[in-house]
C-alpha cells in the first residue's frame, strides 16, 4: 500500500500552486478557443494574449505569473499566437527558460479576423490584450499593463 | 457539482450551435462590425495628412510628390515583426499591380529604434535591399505620424483616396485574413477594397482586424 501513500504526497504536491511544473504548451483550435472564451468560470479568469515574439508581451508576462501563484481564487491562462510550427522550437524552450506556470494554450488559427471579435469589439488585433473574467462579467484590457494596473483589474471581480 | 459542470457543458454546447448555425454571425464573424476597433486617430471618411518623412534612400517623401496616383495604400511596417514579414512579399506584389493603376504602397515604419534596434534607419534600408522593396520605406522620425493616422500594430493599413487636395482615408485594417498562407486565403481585404476603388463601388469591410505587433 505504499504506493498510495506516494501517489497522495504527489498529488498533493500538484495541487499546492508554487510547487506546479513548469507548462507545456497545448494546442488548440477554434472551437477549444471559443469554449475558453465563452465559459463562464468559478474563479476569475485572467485571459492573456501573447507571443513570444511580442516584446512589450514577454515584458508583462511576470506579473501574470505572479498574479497566478499569489492568489488561490485567480486562474491565468497564457493564449500563445505564435506560429504552431513553433511549439517545440520556440515556445515550449521559452516556458521553461522563464519558469512559466500558468496554463499555455496556443490557439493555431491564422483566420485571427473571425475570432478576435468573440474576446471583444475593441480589440483590432494588437497584442498584448487581457481578458479578465469571472461569471458572465467581463473586463477587456486593450493594451500592456503594469503589475499594479493588473491587481486593480483583478480587485474589481472580488 | 456534477449539476454545475452538465450546465456549464450545456452553455457551451449551446454557444457552440449558436456560433456554427450563424445566429450571431454577424458579430461574432463579421469583419466589418463597427468603427469600434479603431479607438484614436482617423475613421473612414477622415482627411488623412499629409507628411515629409525620410525614405530609405535618404530623401523626404511626401504624398504631394505624386501628381498621378489616384491614392495610396499606407502600411505602417517594420523590420522585427514576425507578421509585417510574412507579408513583406505580398506588399510588394500589391505595389506593382497596384501603382500601375493609380495606387502606390507607401511604407511607414512607426517604432521606436530604441525599444526595437532592429527596426533602426539602417536597418531598414538593409531590409528593403534584401527584399527588393519597390516602394518607399520611410521612417517616422520622432513618432509624429502614426498616432495621427491611430495605427497600433504593424502591419496596418490605411487605404487613401484622393479627392481633390485631399487624401481621404476608405479602408483601414488588414491585407488579409490569413498570414500564414497567402495560398490559402479567403478574403482579400485590401485588394477587395482597392477593386471597389476602381470601380467606383462601395466598399464591403471598411475596417478589419487582424493580430500584429504593437506599435512602441
């Protein structure tokens, strides 16, 4: 029996937050996307569009990630727009490089005109944007944020 | 919880039939939603200005210099995004169909050089020798420019025609809806629009969106 006992130290380990593996990324196409986006969720959701090409993007990141490690009631996810020939190149060696534990979805879908209107009528396409979500409210962040921009985004769902 | 996640699936059942049947179509597909996307600077129907910026060969372009053009297609470009490079081959391929017709591709790289080194003046001028550039390349010294026009991201399209002194903006957004491959896309925003130009028609997508690197 004392592979269970290792199995609920290991999950355990899981679910403590600060001890998370480092991502992977996972890919998704339009459909898992617009789920993402439509679901309403229990916690507040901190919706993120990058690309490891995106400076002002990678700059921001950090506070994502700690947003994500610092409160329980507060769920990141990071939508890569990079190229999904990329995945194992580039995105997945920069998750690691920058210890990135919040979930990565990279969305393969060039067809961005048909579904960057379904985060929000605002958005023309420049990234970063952030949607931040909790229920059926939602907030949408058209531009980079600072750290303390980004709590203040957050507070207003408490 | 077994009560909340079947309705939480079945809400998302239930997006998912509405998006694919077409009942919100026009939000959720349309391009041409509203004016909505562009937040500053101009809106089709603006008078667009007119600059002197420096081109890659060291002298000032102006959109008075060109007495024949019948409009202008202006793209803020640059050297470091991923996106304005994927479309570096089909901005020239636009240029010369285009110009032949009135409607010259005028390049404006808006950043920063201090924030993006390799979109520096001399780099561009490396850029455009690489590629064969066969349109002005210009620098918006100073930042003066972009914001007037409201471009965010590189690439951005601003499609002027001239009406009398004036260079009036018609279509503002994308080249077109798939950056990845130029085979395989469906709609051709701009060309669209400059066909519409040409043919005195109206033009079906004023605005379109699409994903590209913010201006810094």
């Amino acid at each position: 029996m004392k592979w269970t006992l290792y199995l609920f130290i290991l999950l355990g380990l899981l679910s403590c937050k600060e001890d998370k593996p480092i991502s992977t990324t996972q890919v998704i196409q339009r459909e898992g996307f617009i789920n993402i986006i439509n679901e309403p969720s229990e916690k507040i959701q901190v919706i993120n569009f990058w690309a490891t090409w995106c400076a002002p993007c990678v700059e921001e990141l950090p506070y994502f990630e700690k947003v994500n490690t610092k409160y329980d009631d507060v769920d990141v996810v990071l939508i890569s727009l990079d190229d999904v020939e990329k995945v194992t190149s580039t995105v997945n060696p920069f998750l690691k490089e920058e210890e990135i534990k919040s979930a990565v979805y990279l969305l393969d879908d060039p067809y961005a005109a048909e579904w960057i209107p379904t985060v929000d009528d605002h958005w023309d396409g420049a990234i970063p944007v952030t949607l931040i979500k909790k229920g059926k409210e939602k907030y949408f962040i058209n531009k980079a944020v600072t750290y303390d921009q980004l709590e203040e985004a957050i507070a207003q769902f408490r | 919880m077994k009560i909340v996640k079947f309705l939480s699936l079945s809400a998302v059942i239930l997006v998912a039939v509405v998006i694919t049947s077409g009942v919100i179509d026009t939000k959720v597909m349309g391009y041409d939603v509203a004016a909505t996307i562009q937040e500053s600077g101009y809106k089709v129907g603006d008078v667009a200005t007119d600059f002197s910026l420096k081109n890659i060969d060291g002298k000032m372009v102006s959109l008075s210099d060109y007495k024949q053009a019948k409009g202008f297609i202006v793209i803020f470009t640059c050297n470091h995004c991923p996106y304005s490079v994927a479309y570096e081959d089909r901005i020239i391929a636009i240029d010369k169909k285009y110009k032949e017709l009135g409607y010259p591709v005028i390049a404006i790289n808006p950043n920063d050089t201090e924030t993006y080194p390799a979109d520096s003046y001399e780099n561009m001028i490396v850029r455009a020798r690489e590629k064969g550039f066969t349109f002005p390349y210009l620098f918006d010294e100073g930042q003066k420019i972009y914001p007037q026009y409201g471009a965010t991201k590189t690439p951005h399209v601003y499609l002027l025609k001239k009406e009398g002194p004036r260079n009036v903006v018609r279509y503002i957004g994308a080249i077109d809806d798939n950056h990845k491959d130029a085979s395989k896309v469906k709609n051709h925003f701009l060309e669209d629009a400059l066909q519409a130009l040409l043919n005195n028609k109206k033009i079906e997508n004023t605005y379109t969106r699409a994903i590209g690197c913010s201006i810094k």
